[in-house]
C-alpha cells in the first residue's frame, strides 16, 4: 500500500508554484531546422534518414532558425510555456483560485510535483526561496555521482527522479542494462516500480534501435556523451512518450554532433510512431529527454507540422546540496505532457519553424 501523501501547508505551497511558473518562463526552446548549407550543395550526408540505420549511427544535422534579429516577437515563442500552455493554466488557477484540475490525472500529476517539493526542500514553513538545501538532493547527486558502473545512473534517475514526477510511476529499463541485477536500485537497494524489457522503436528499413526508459504514457531515453561546451553554436556544415537518453560518458550533456543527431533522429522516429498507433491525439508533438546525472536537455518533433524544437542545456543541480527548480519543472511538464503539452501555437507553425525533414524525406515517413 502506498505511503498517505503529507499535508503541505498552505501558503507554502502556492510559494512553490509561484516560483515554479517564475522559473519555467525562462526556460527557452529553438526551432531547429535540417542544414541549409548541406541542402544547396545537395550534400545528403547532411541526414541518413533514407536508410537504415541504428540511432547510434544516425545523422541529423540542423541549425537553429529562424534568425530572429532582436525581433520581440520571435524571441517570445521561444519559451517552453508556450507548448505547455495547458499545464501553465493548471498551475496559474491553482496560485489564483487554490483549485486543482478536474482530471484526475492531471490533478494527481500536480500533486505529486507538490510532495516532490515537500520532501526535497527543508524547513518549508520558514522558508521562501524555492533554493534551499536539502537532503534528498545531496542523497540524489551522491548517488549518480558515486556509481560503480555507469548503466546504473538511468535506473537511479528512473528510481528517485523520474518516476517520483510522473503520473504513473511503472517504467520499463532497456533489457540489455539488466546483466545480473535484480530489480532494486543499486543505491539504495529499494525495490523498483520499473521492470526490465524491450524497449526497441522504429523500422529497420530506416533509423532504429533500443531507448533506456520507457514511461507508462512518456517515453524516455537516457544517453551516451554529455559536456560543458556551449550549446548556443549551430552544427552548421556538419546531431504518448517522452524519450531520455542517459549519456554513458560522465558529466553534462555533450555537445557533440553524434549524440544531437542521436536524440534527433529518436525524437523524430518517435512522433511518427505516436500518430501511426494513436492517430486521434490531439497533436504530435513528441517530447525526448537528453540526461545525464549533472544536466538535461529537452527536444520536440511535431511529425503533422515538420517542427523540431530543442531546449537549452539546464543544470539539474545548482550545487550538491541544491536541487534546481527551473530543470525539475521542466521535467515534471514534460513527463506529464498528456496533460499538460497544448502542442504547437499557430505563430509557431507560421513563423519559420519547420525543420524541412518532410521535404526532403516524404517517402520515409511511412517508413518508419
């Protein structure tokens, strides 16, 4: 039976969503559209979509676009809140009104964002920043910083991060990271709400492979080869489910041209999938995670509309003993998307955000 939820006090309470929805709004995304040098030069190893390929082996080379010039209004699609406008007005009616959504699973999805808090943050009553030191942060940074091998960390984040956000907790681990372990955490040794399975997508004729995590509803995959470059440079002339990808190579997300494509081509197989086997969703677009234990980056591919989107690359701790708000809200919104995600605004969808993956490959979406 599961443990009663702690009562939060009230005015506490709308102290953290306040400074949740303060955090998310500036949380940036870009469009990303497929390079337009390699495009004029009919350079088709711009993106090996045609053929089959591994993930781990594809190529998917983009810049950001469009150039917005200082233009006001560009700048201002590129924000987060704006494809998770749904989840934006639950919380907003809830500091207004203190009334939680109808839908229970909504309502439940913020609820369990309220107790992450209650049990991440100490002394709550006393407190008004959302930046406090706590306990489960040290205990969460210790323990992905501290692993004897490095497939443990995706079942340590799935064990003590992902899972404590999202509706459903069950989660299904790549079989193959399984090798002689049994189903407890390997920090704690607590039993997992996760399994080991399969966790193959896509179509051999095209990109394919294995994801680390899926979620029940969120499909995430954790990835190899993260860093600390700065990921504001494009790749010019050269990388309902949510993916994460937890990268094997310790550290923060890489900027590395082999690892974006990797979450690209995922994250593009994965919307396609999605409107094959759920064709009445309300939209397409198909959130994927990039974690590792020190950073994450988020991408979005709407599959009807041909639009690529990618976050910045955001801490997740803001020190050892520090957890960082702006990344949890952001996972929290998108590992509850059936919820939350309102999907593409229509200024997004005439201004310049298509990626050009359609164009250049109509025949391979049925493909896929």
């Amino acid at each position: 039976m599961s443990n009663p939820r702690p009562k939060i006090k009230h005015d506490y309470k709308h102290i953290l969503v306040k400074n949740a929805l303060y955090s998310i709004d500036n949380f940036e995304v870009f469009p990303l559209v497929l390079n337009k040098i390699c495009q004029a030069r009919k350079d088709l190893s711009f993106c090996n979509a045609a053929e089959s390929f591994t993930f781990t082996d594809a190529i998917c080379r983009v810049e950001k676009e469009p150039k917005d010039h200082g233009n006001k209004d560009l700048v201002k699609l590129r924000k987060l809140k704006n494809i998770f406008q749904d989840g934006i007005r639950v919380l907003d009616k809830y500091i207004r009104d203190d009334i939680l959504p109808k839908d229970k699973g909504a309502k439940f999805a913020v609820e369990n964002l309220l107790c992450f808090f209650l049990k991440n943050f100490q002394n709550q009553v006393e407190y008004t920043s959302i930046y406090n030191l706590i306990e489960a942060a040290r205990k969460l940074y210790n323990a992905v910083h501290d692993v004897k091998f490095d497939s443990e960390v995706p079942i340590i984040l799935a064990h003590h991060l992902l899972s404590q956000l999202v509706v459903c907790p069950a989660y299904v681990v790549d079989q193959q990271n399984r090798g002689s372990r049994s189903t407890r955490c390997p920090c704690c040794m607590e039993e997992m709400s996760g399994t080991f399975g399969d966790t193959s997508m896509g179509s051999t004729s095209v990109w394919h492979g294995r994801l680390d995590i899926l979620f029940d509803h969120v499909f995430v995959v954790c990835t190899s080869s993260l860093d600390n470059n700065n990921d504001d440079d494009d790749d010019e002339g050269q990388s309902s489910s949510v993916a994460i990808v937890y990268e094997e190579q310790r550290g923060a997300l890489k900027n590395t041209k082999k690892i974006k494509d990797q979450l690209r081509a995922q994250n593009i197989v994965f919307s396609f999938v999605q409107k094959r086997f759920h064709p009445d969703l309300q939209h397409f677009l198909v959130p994927h995670i990039g974690i590792s234990e020190d950073s994450v980056q988020l991408y979005f591919y709407d599959c009807e509309h041909d639009i690529l989107i990618e976050s910045r690359q955001e801490k997740l701790f803001v020190s050892e003993e520090e957890i960082n708000m702006k990344t949890i809200i952001g996972l929290w919104l998108v590992l509850n998307h059936k919820y939350f995600c309102s999907g593409i605004t229509e200024e997004m969808k005439t201004g310049g955000f298509t990626a050009g993956f359609l164009e250049n490959y109509p025949a391979r979406k049925k493909d896929i």
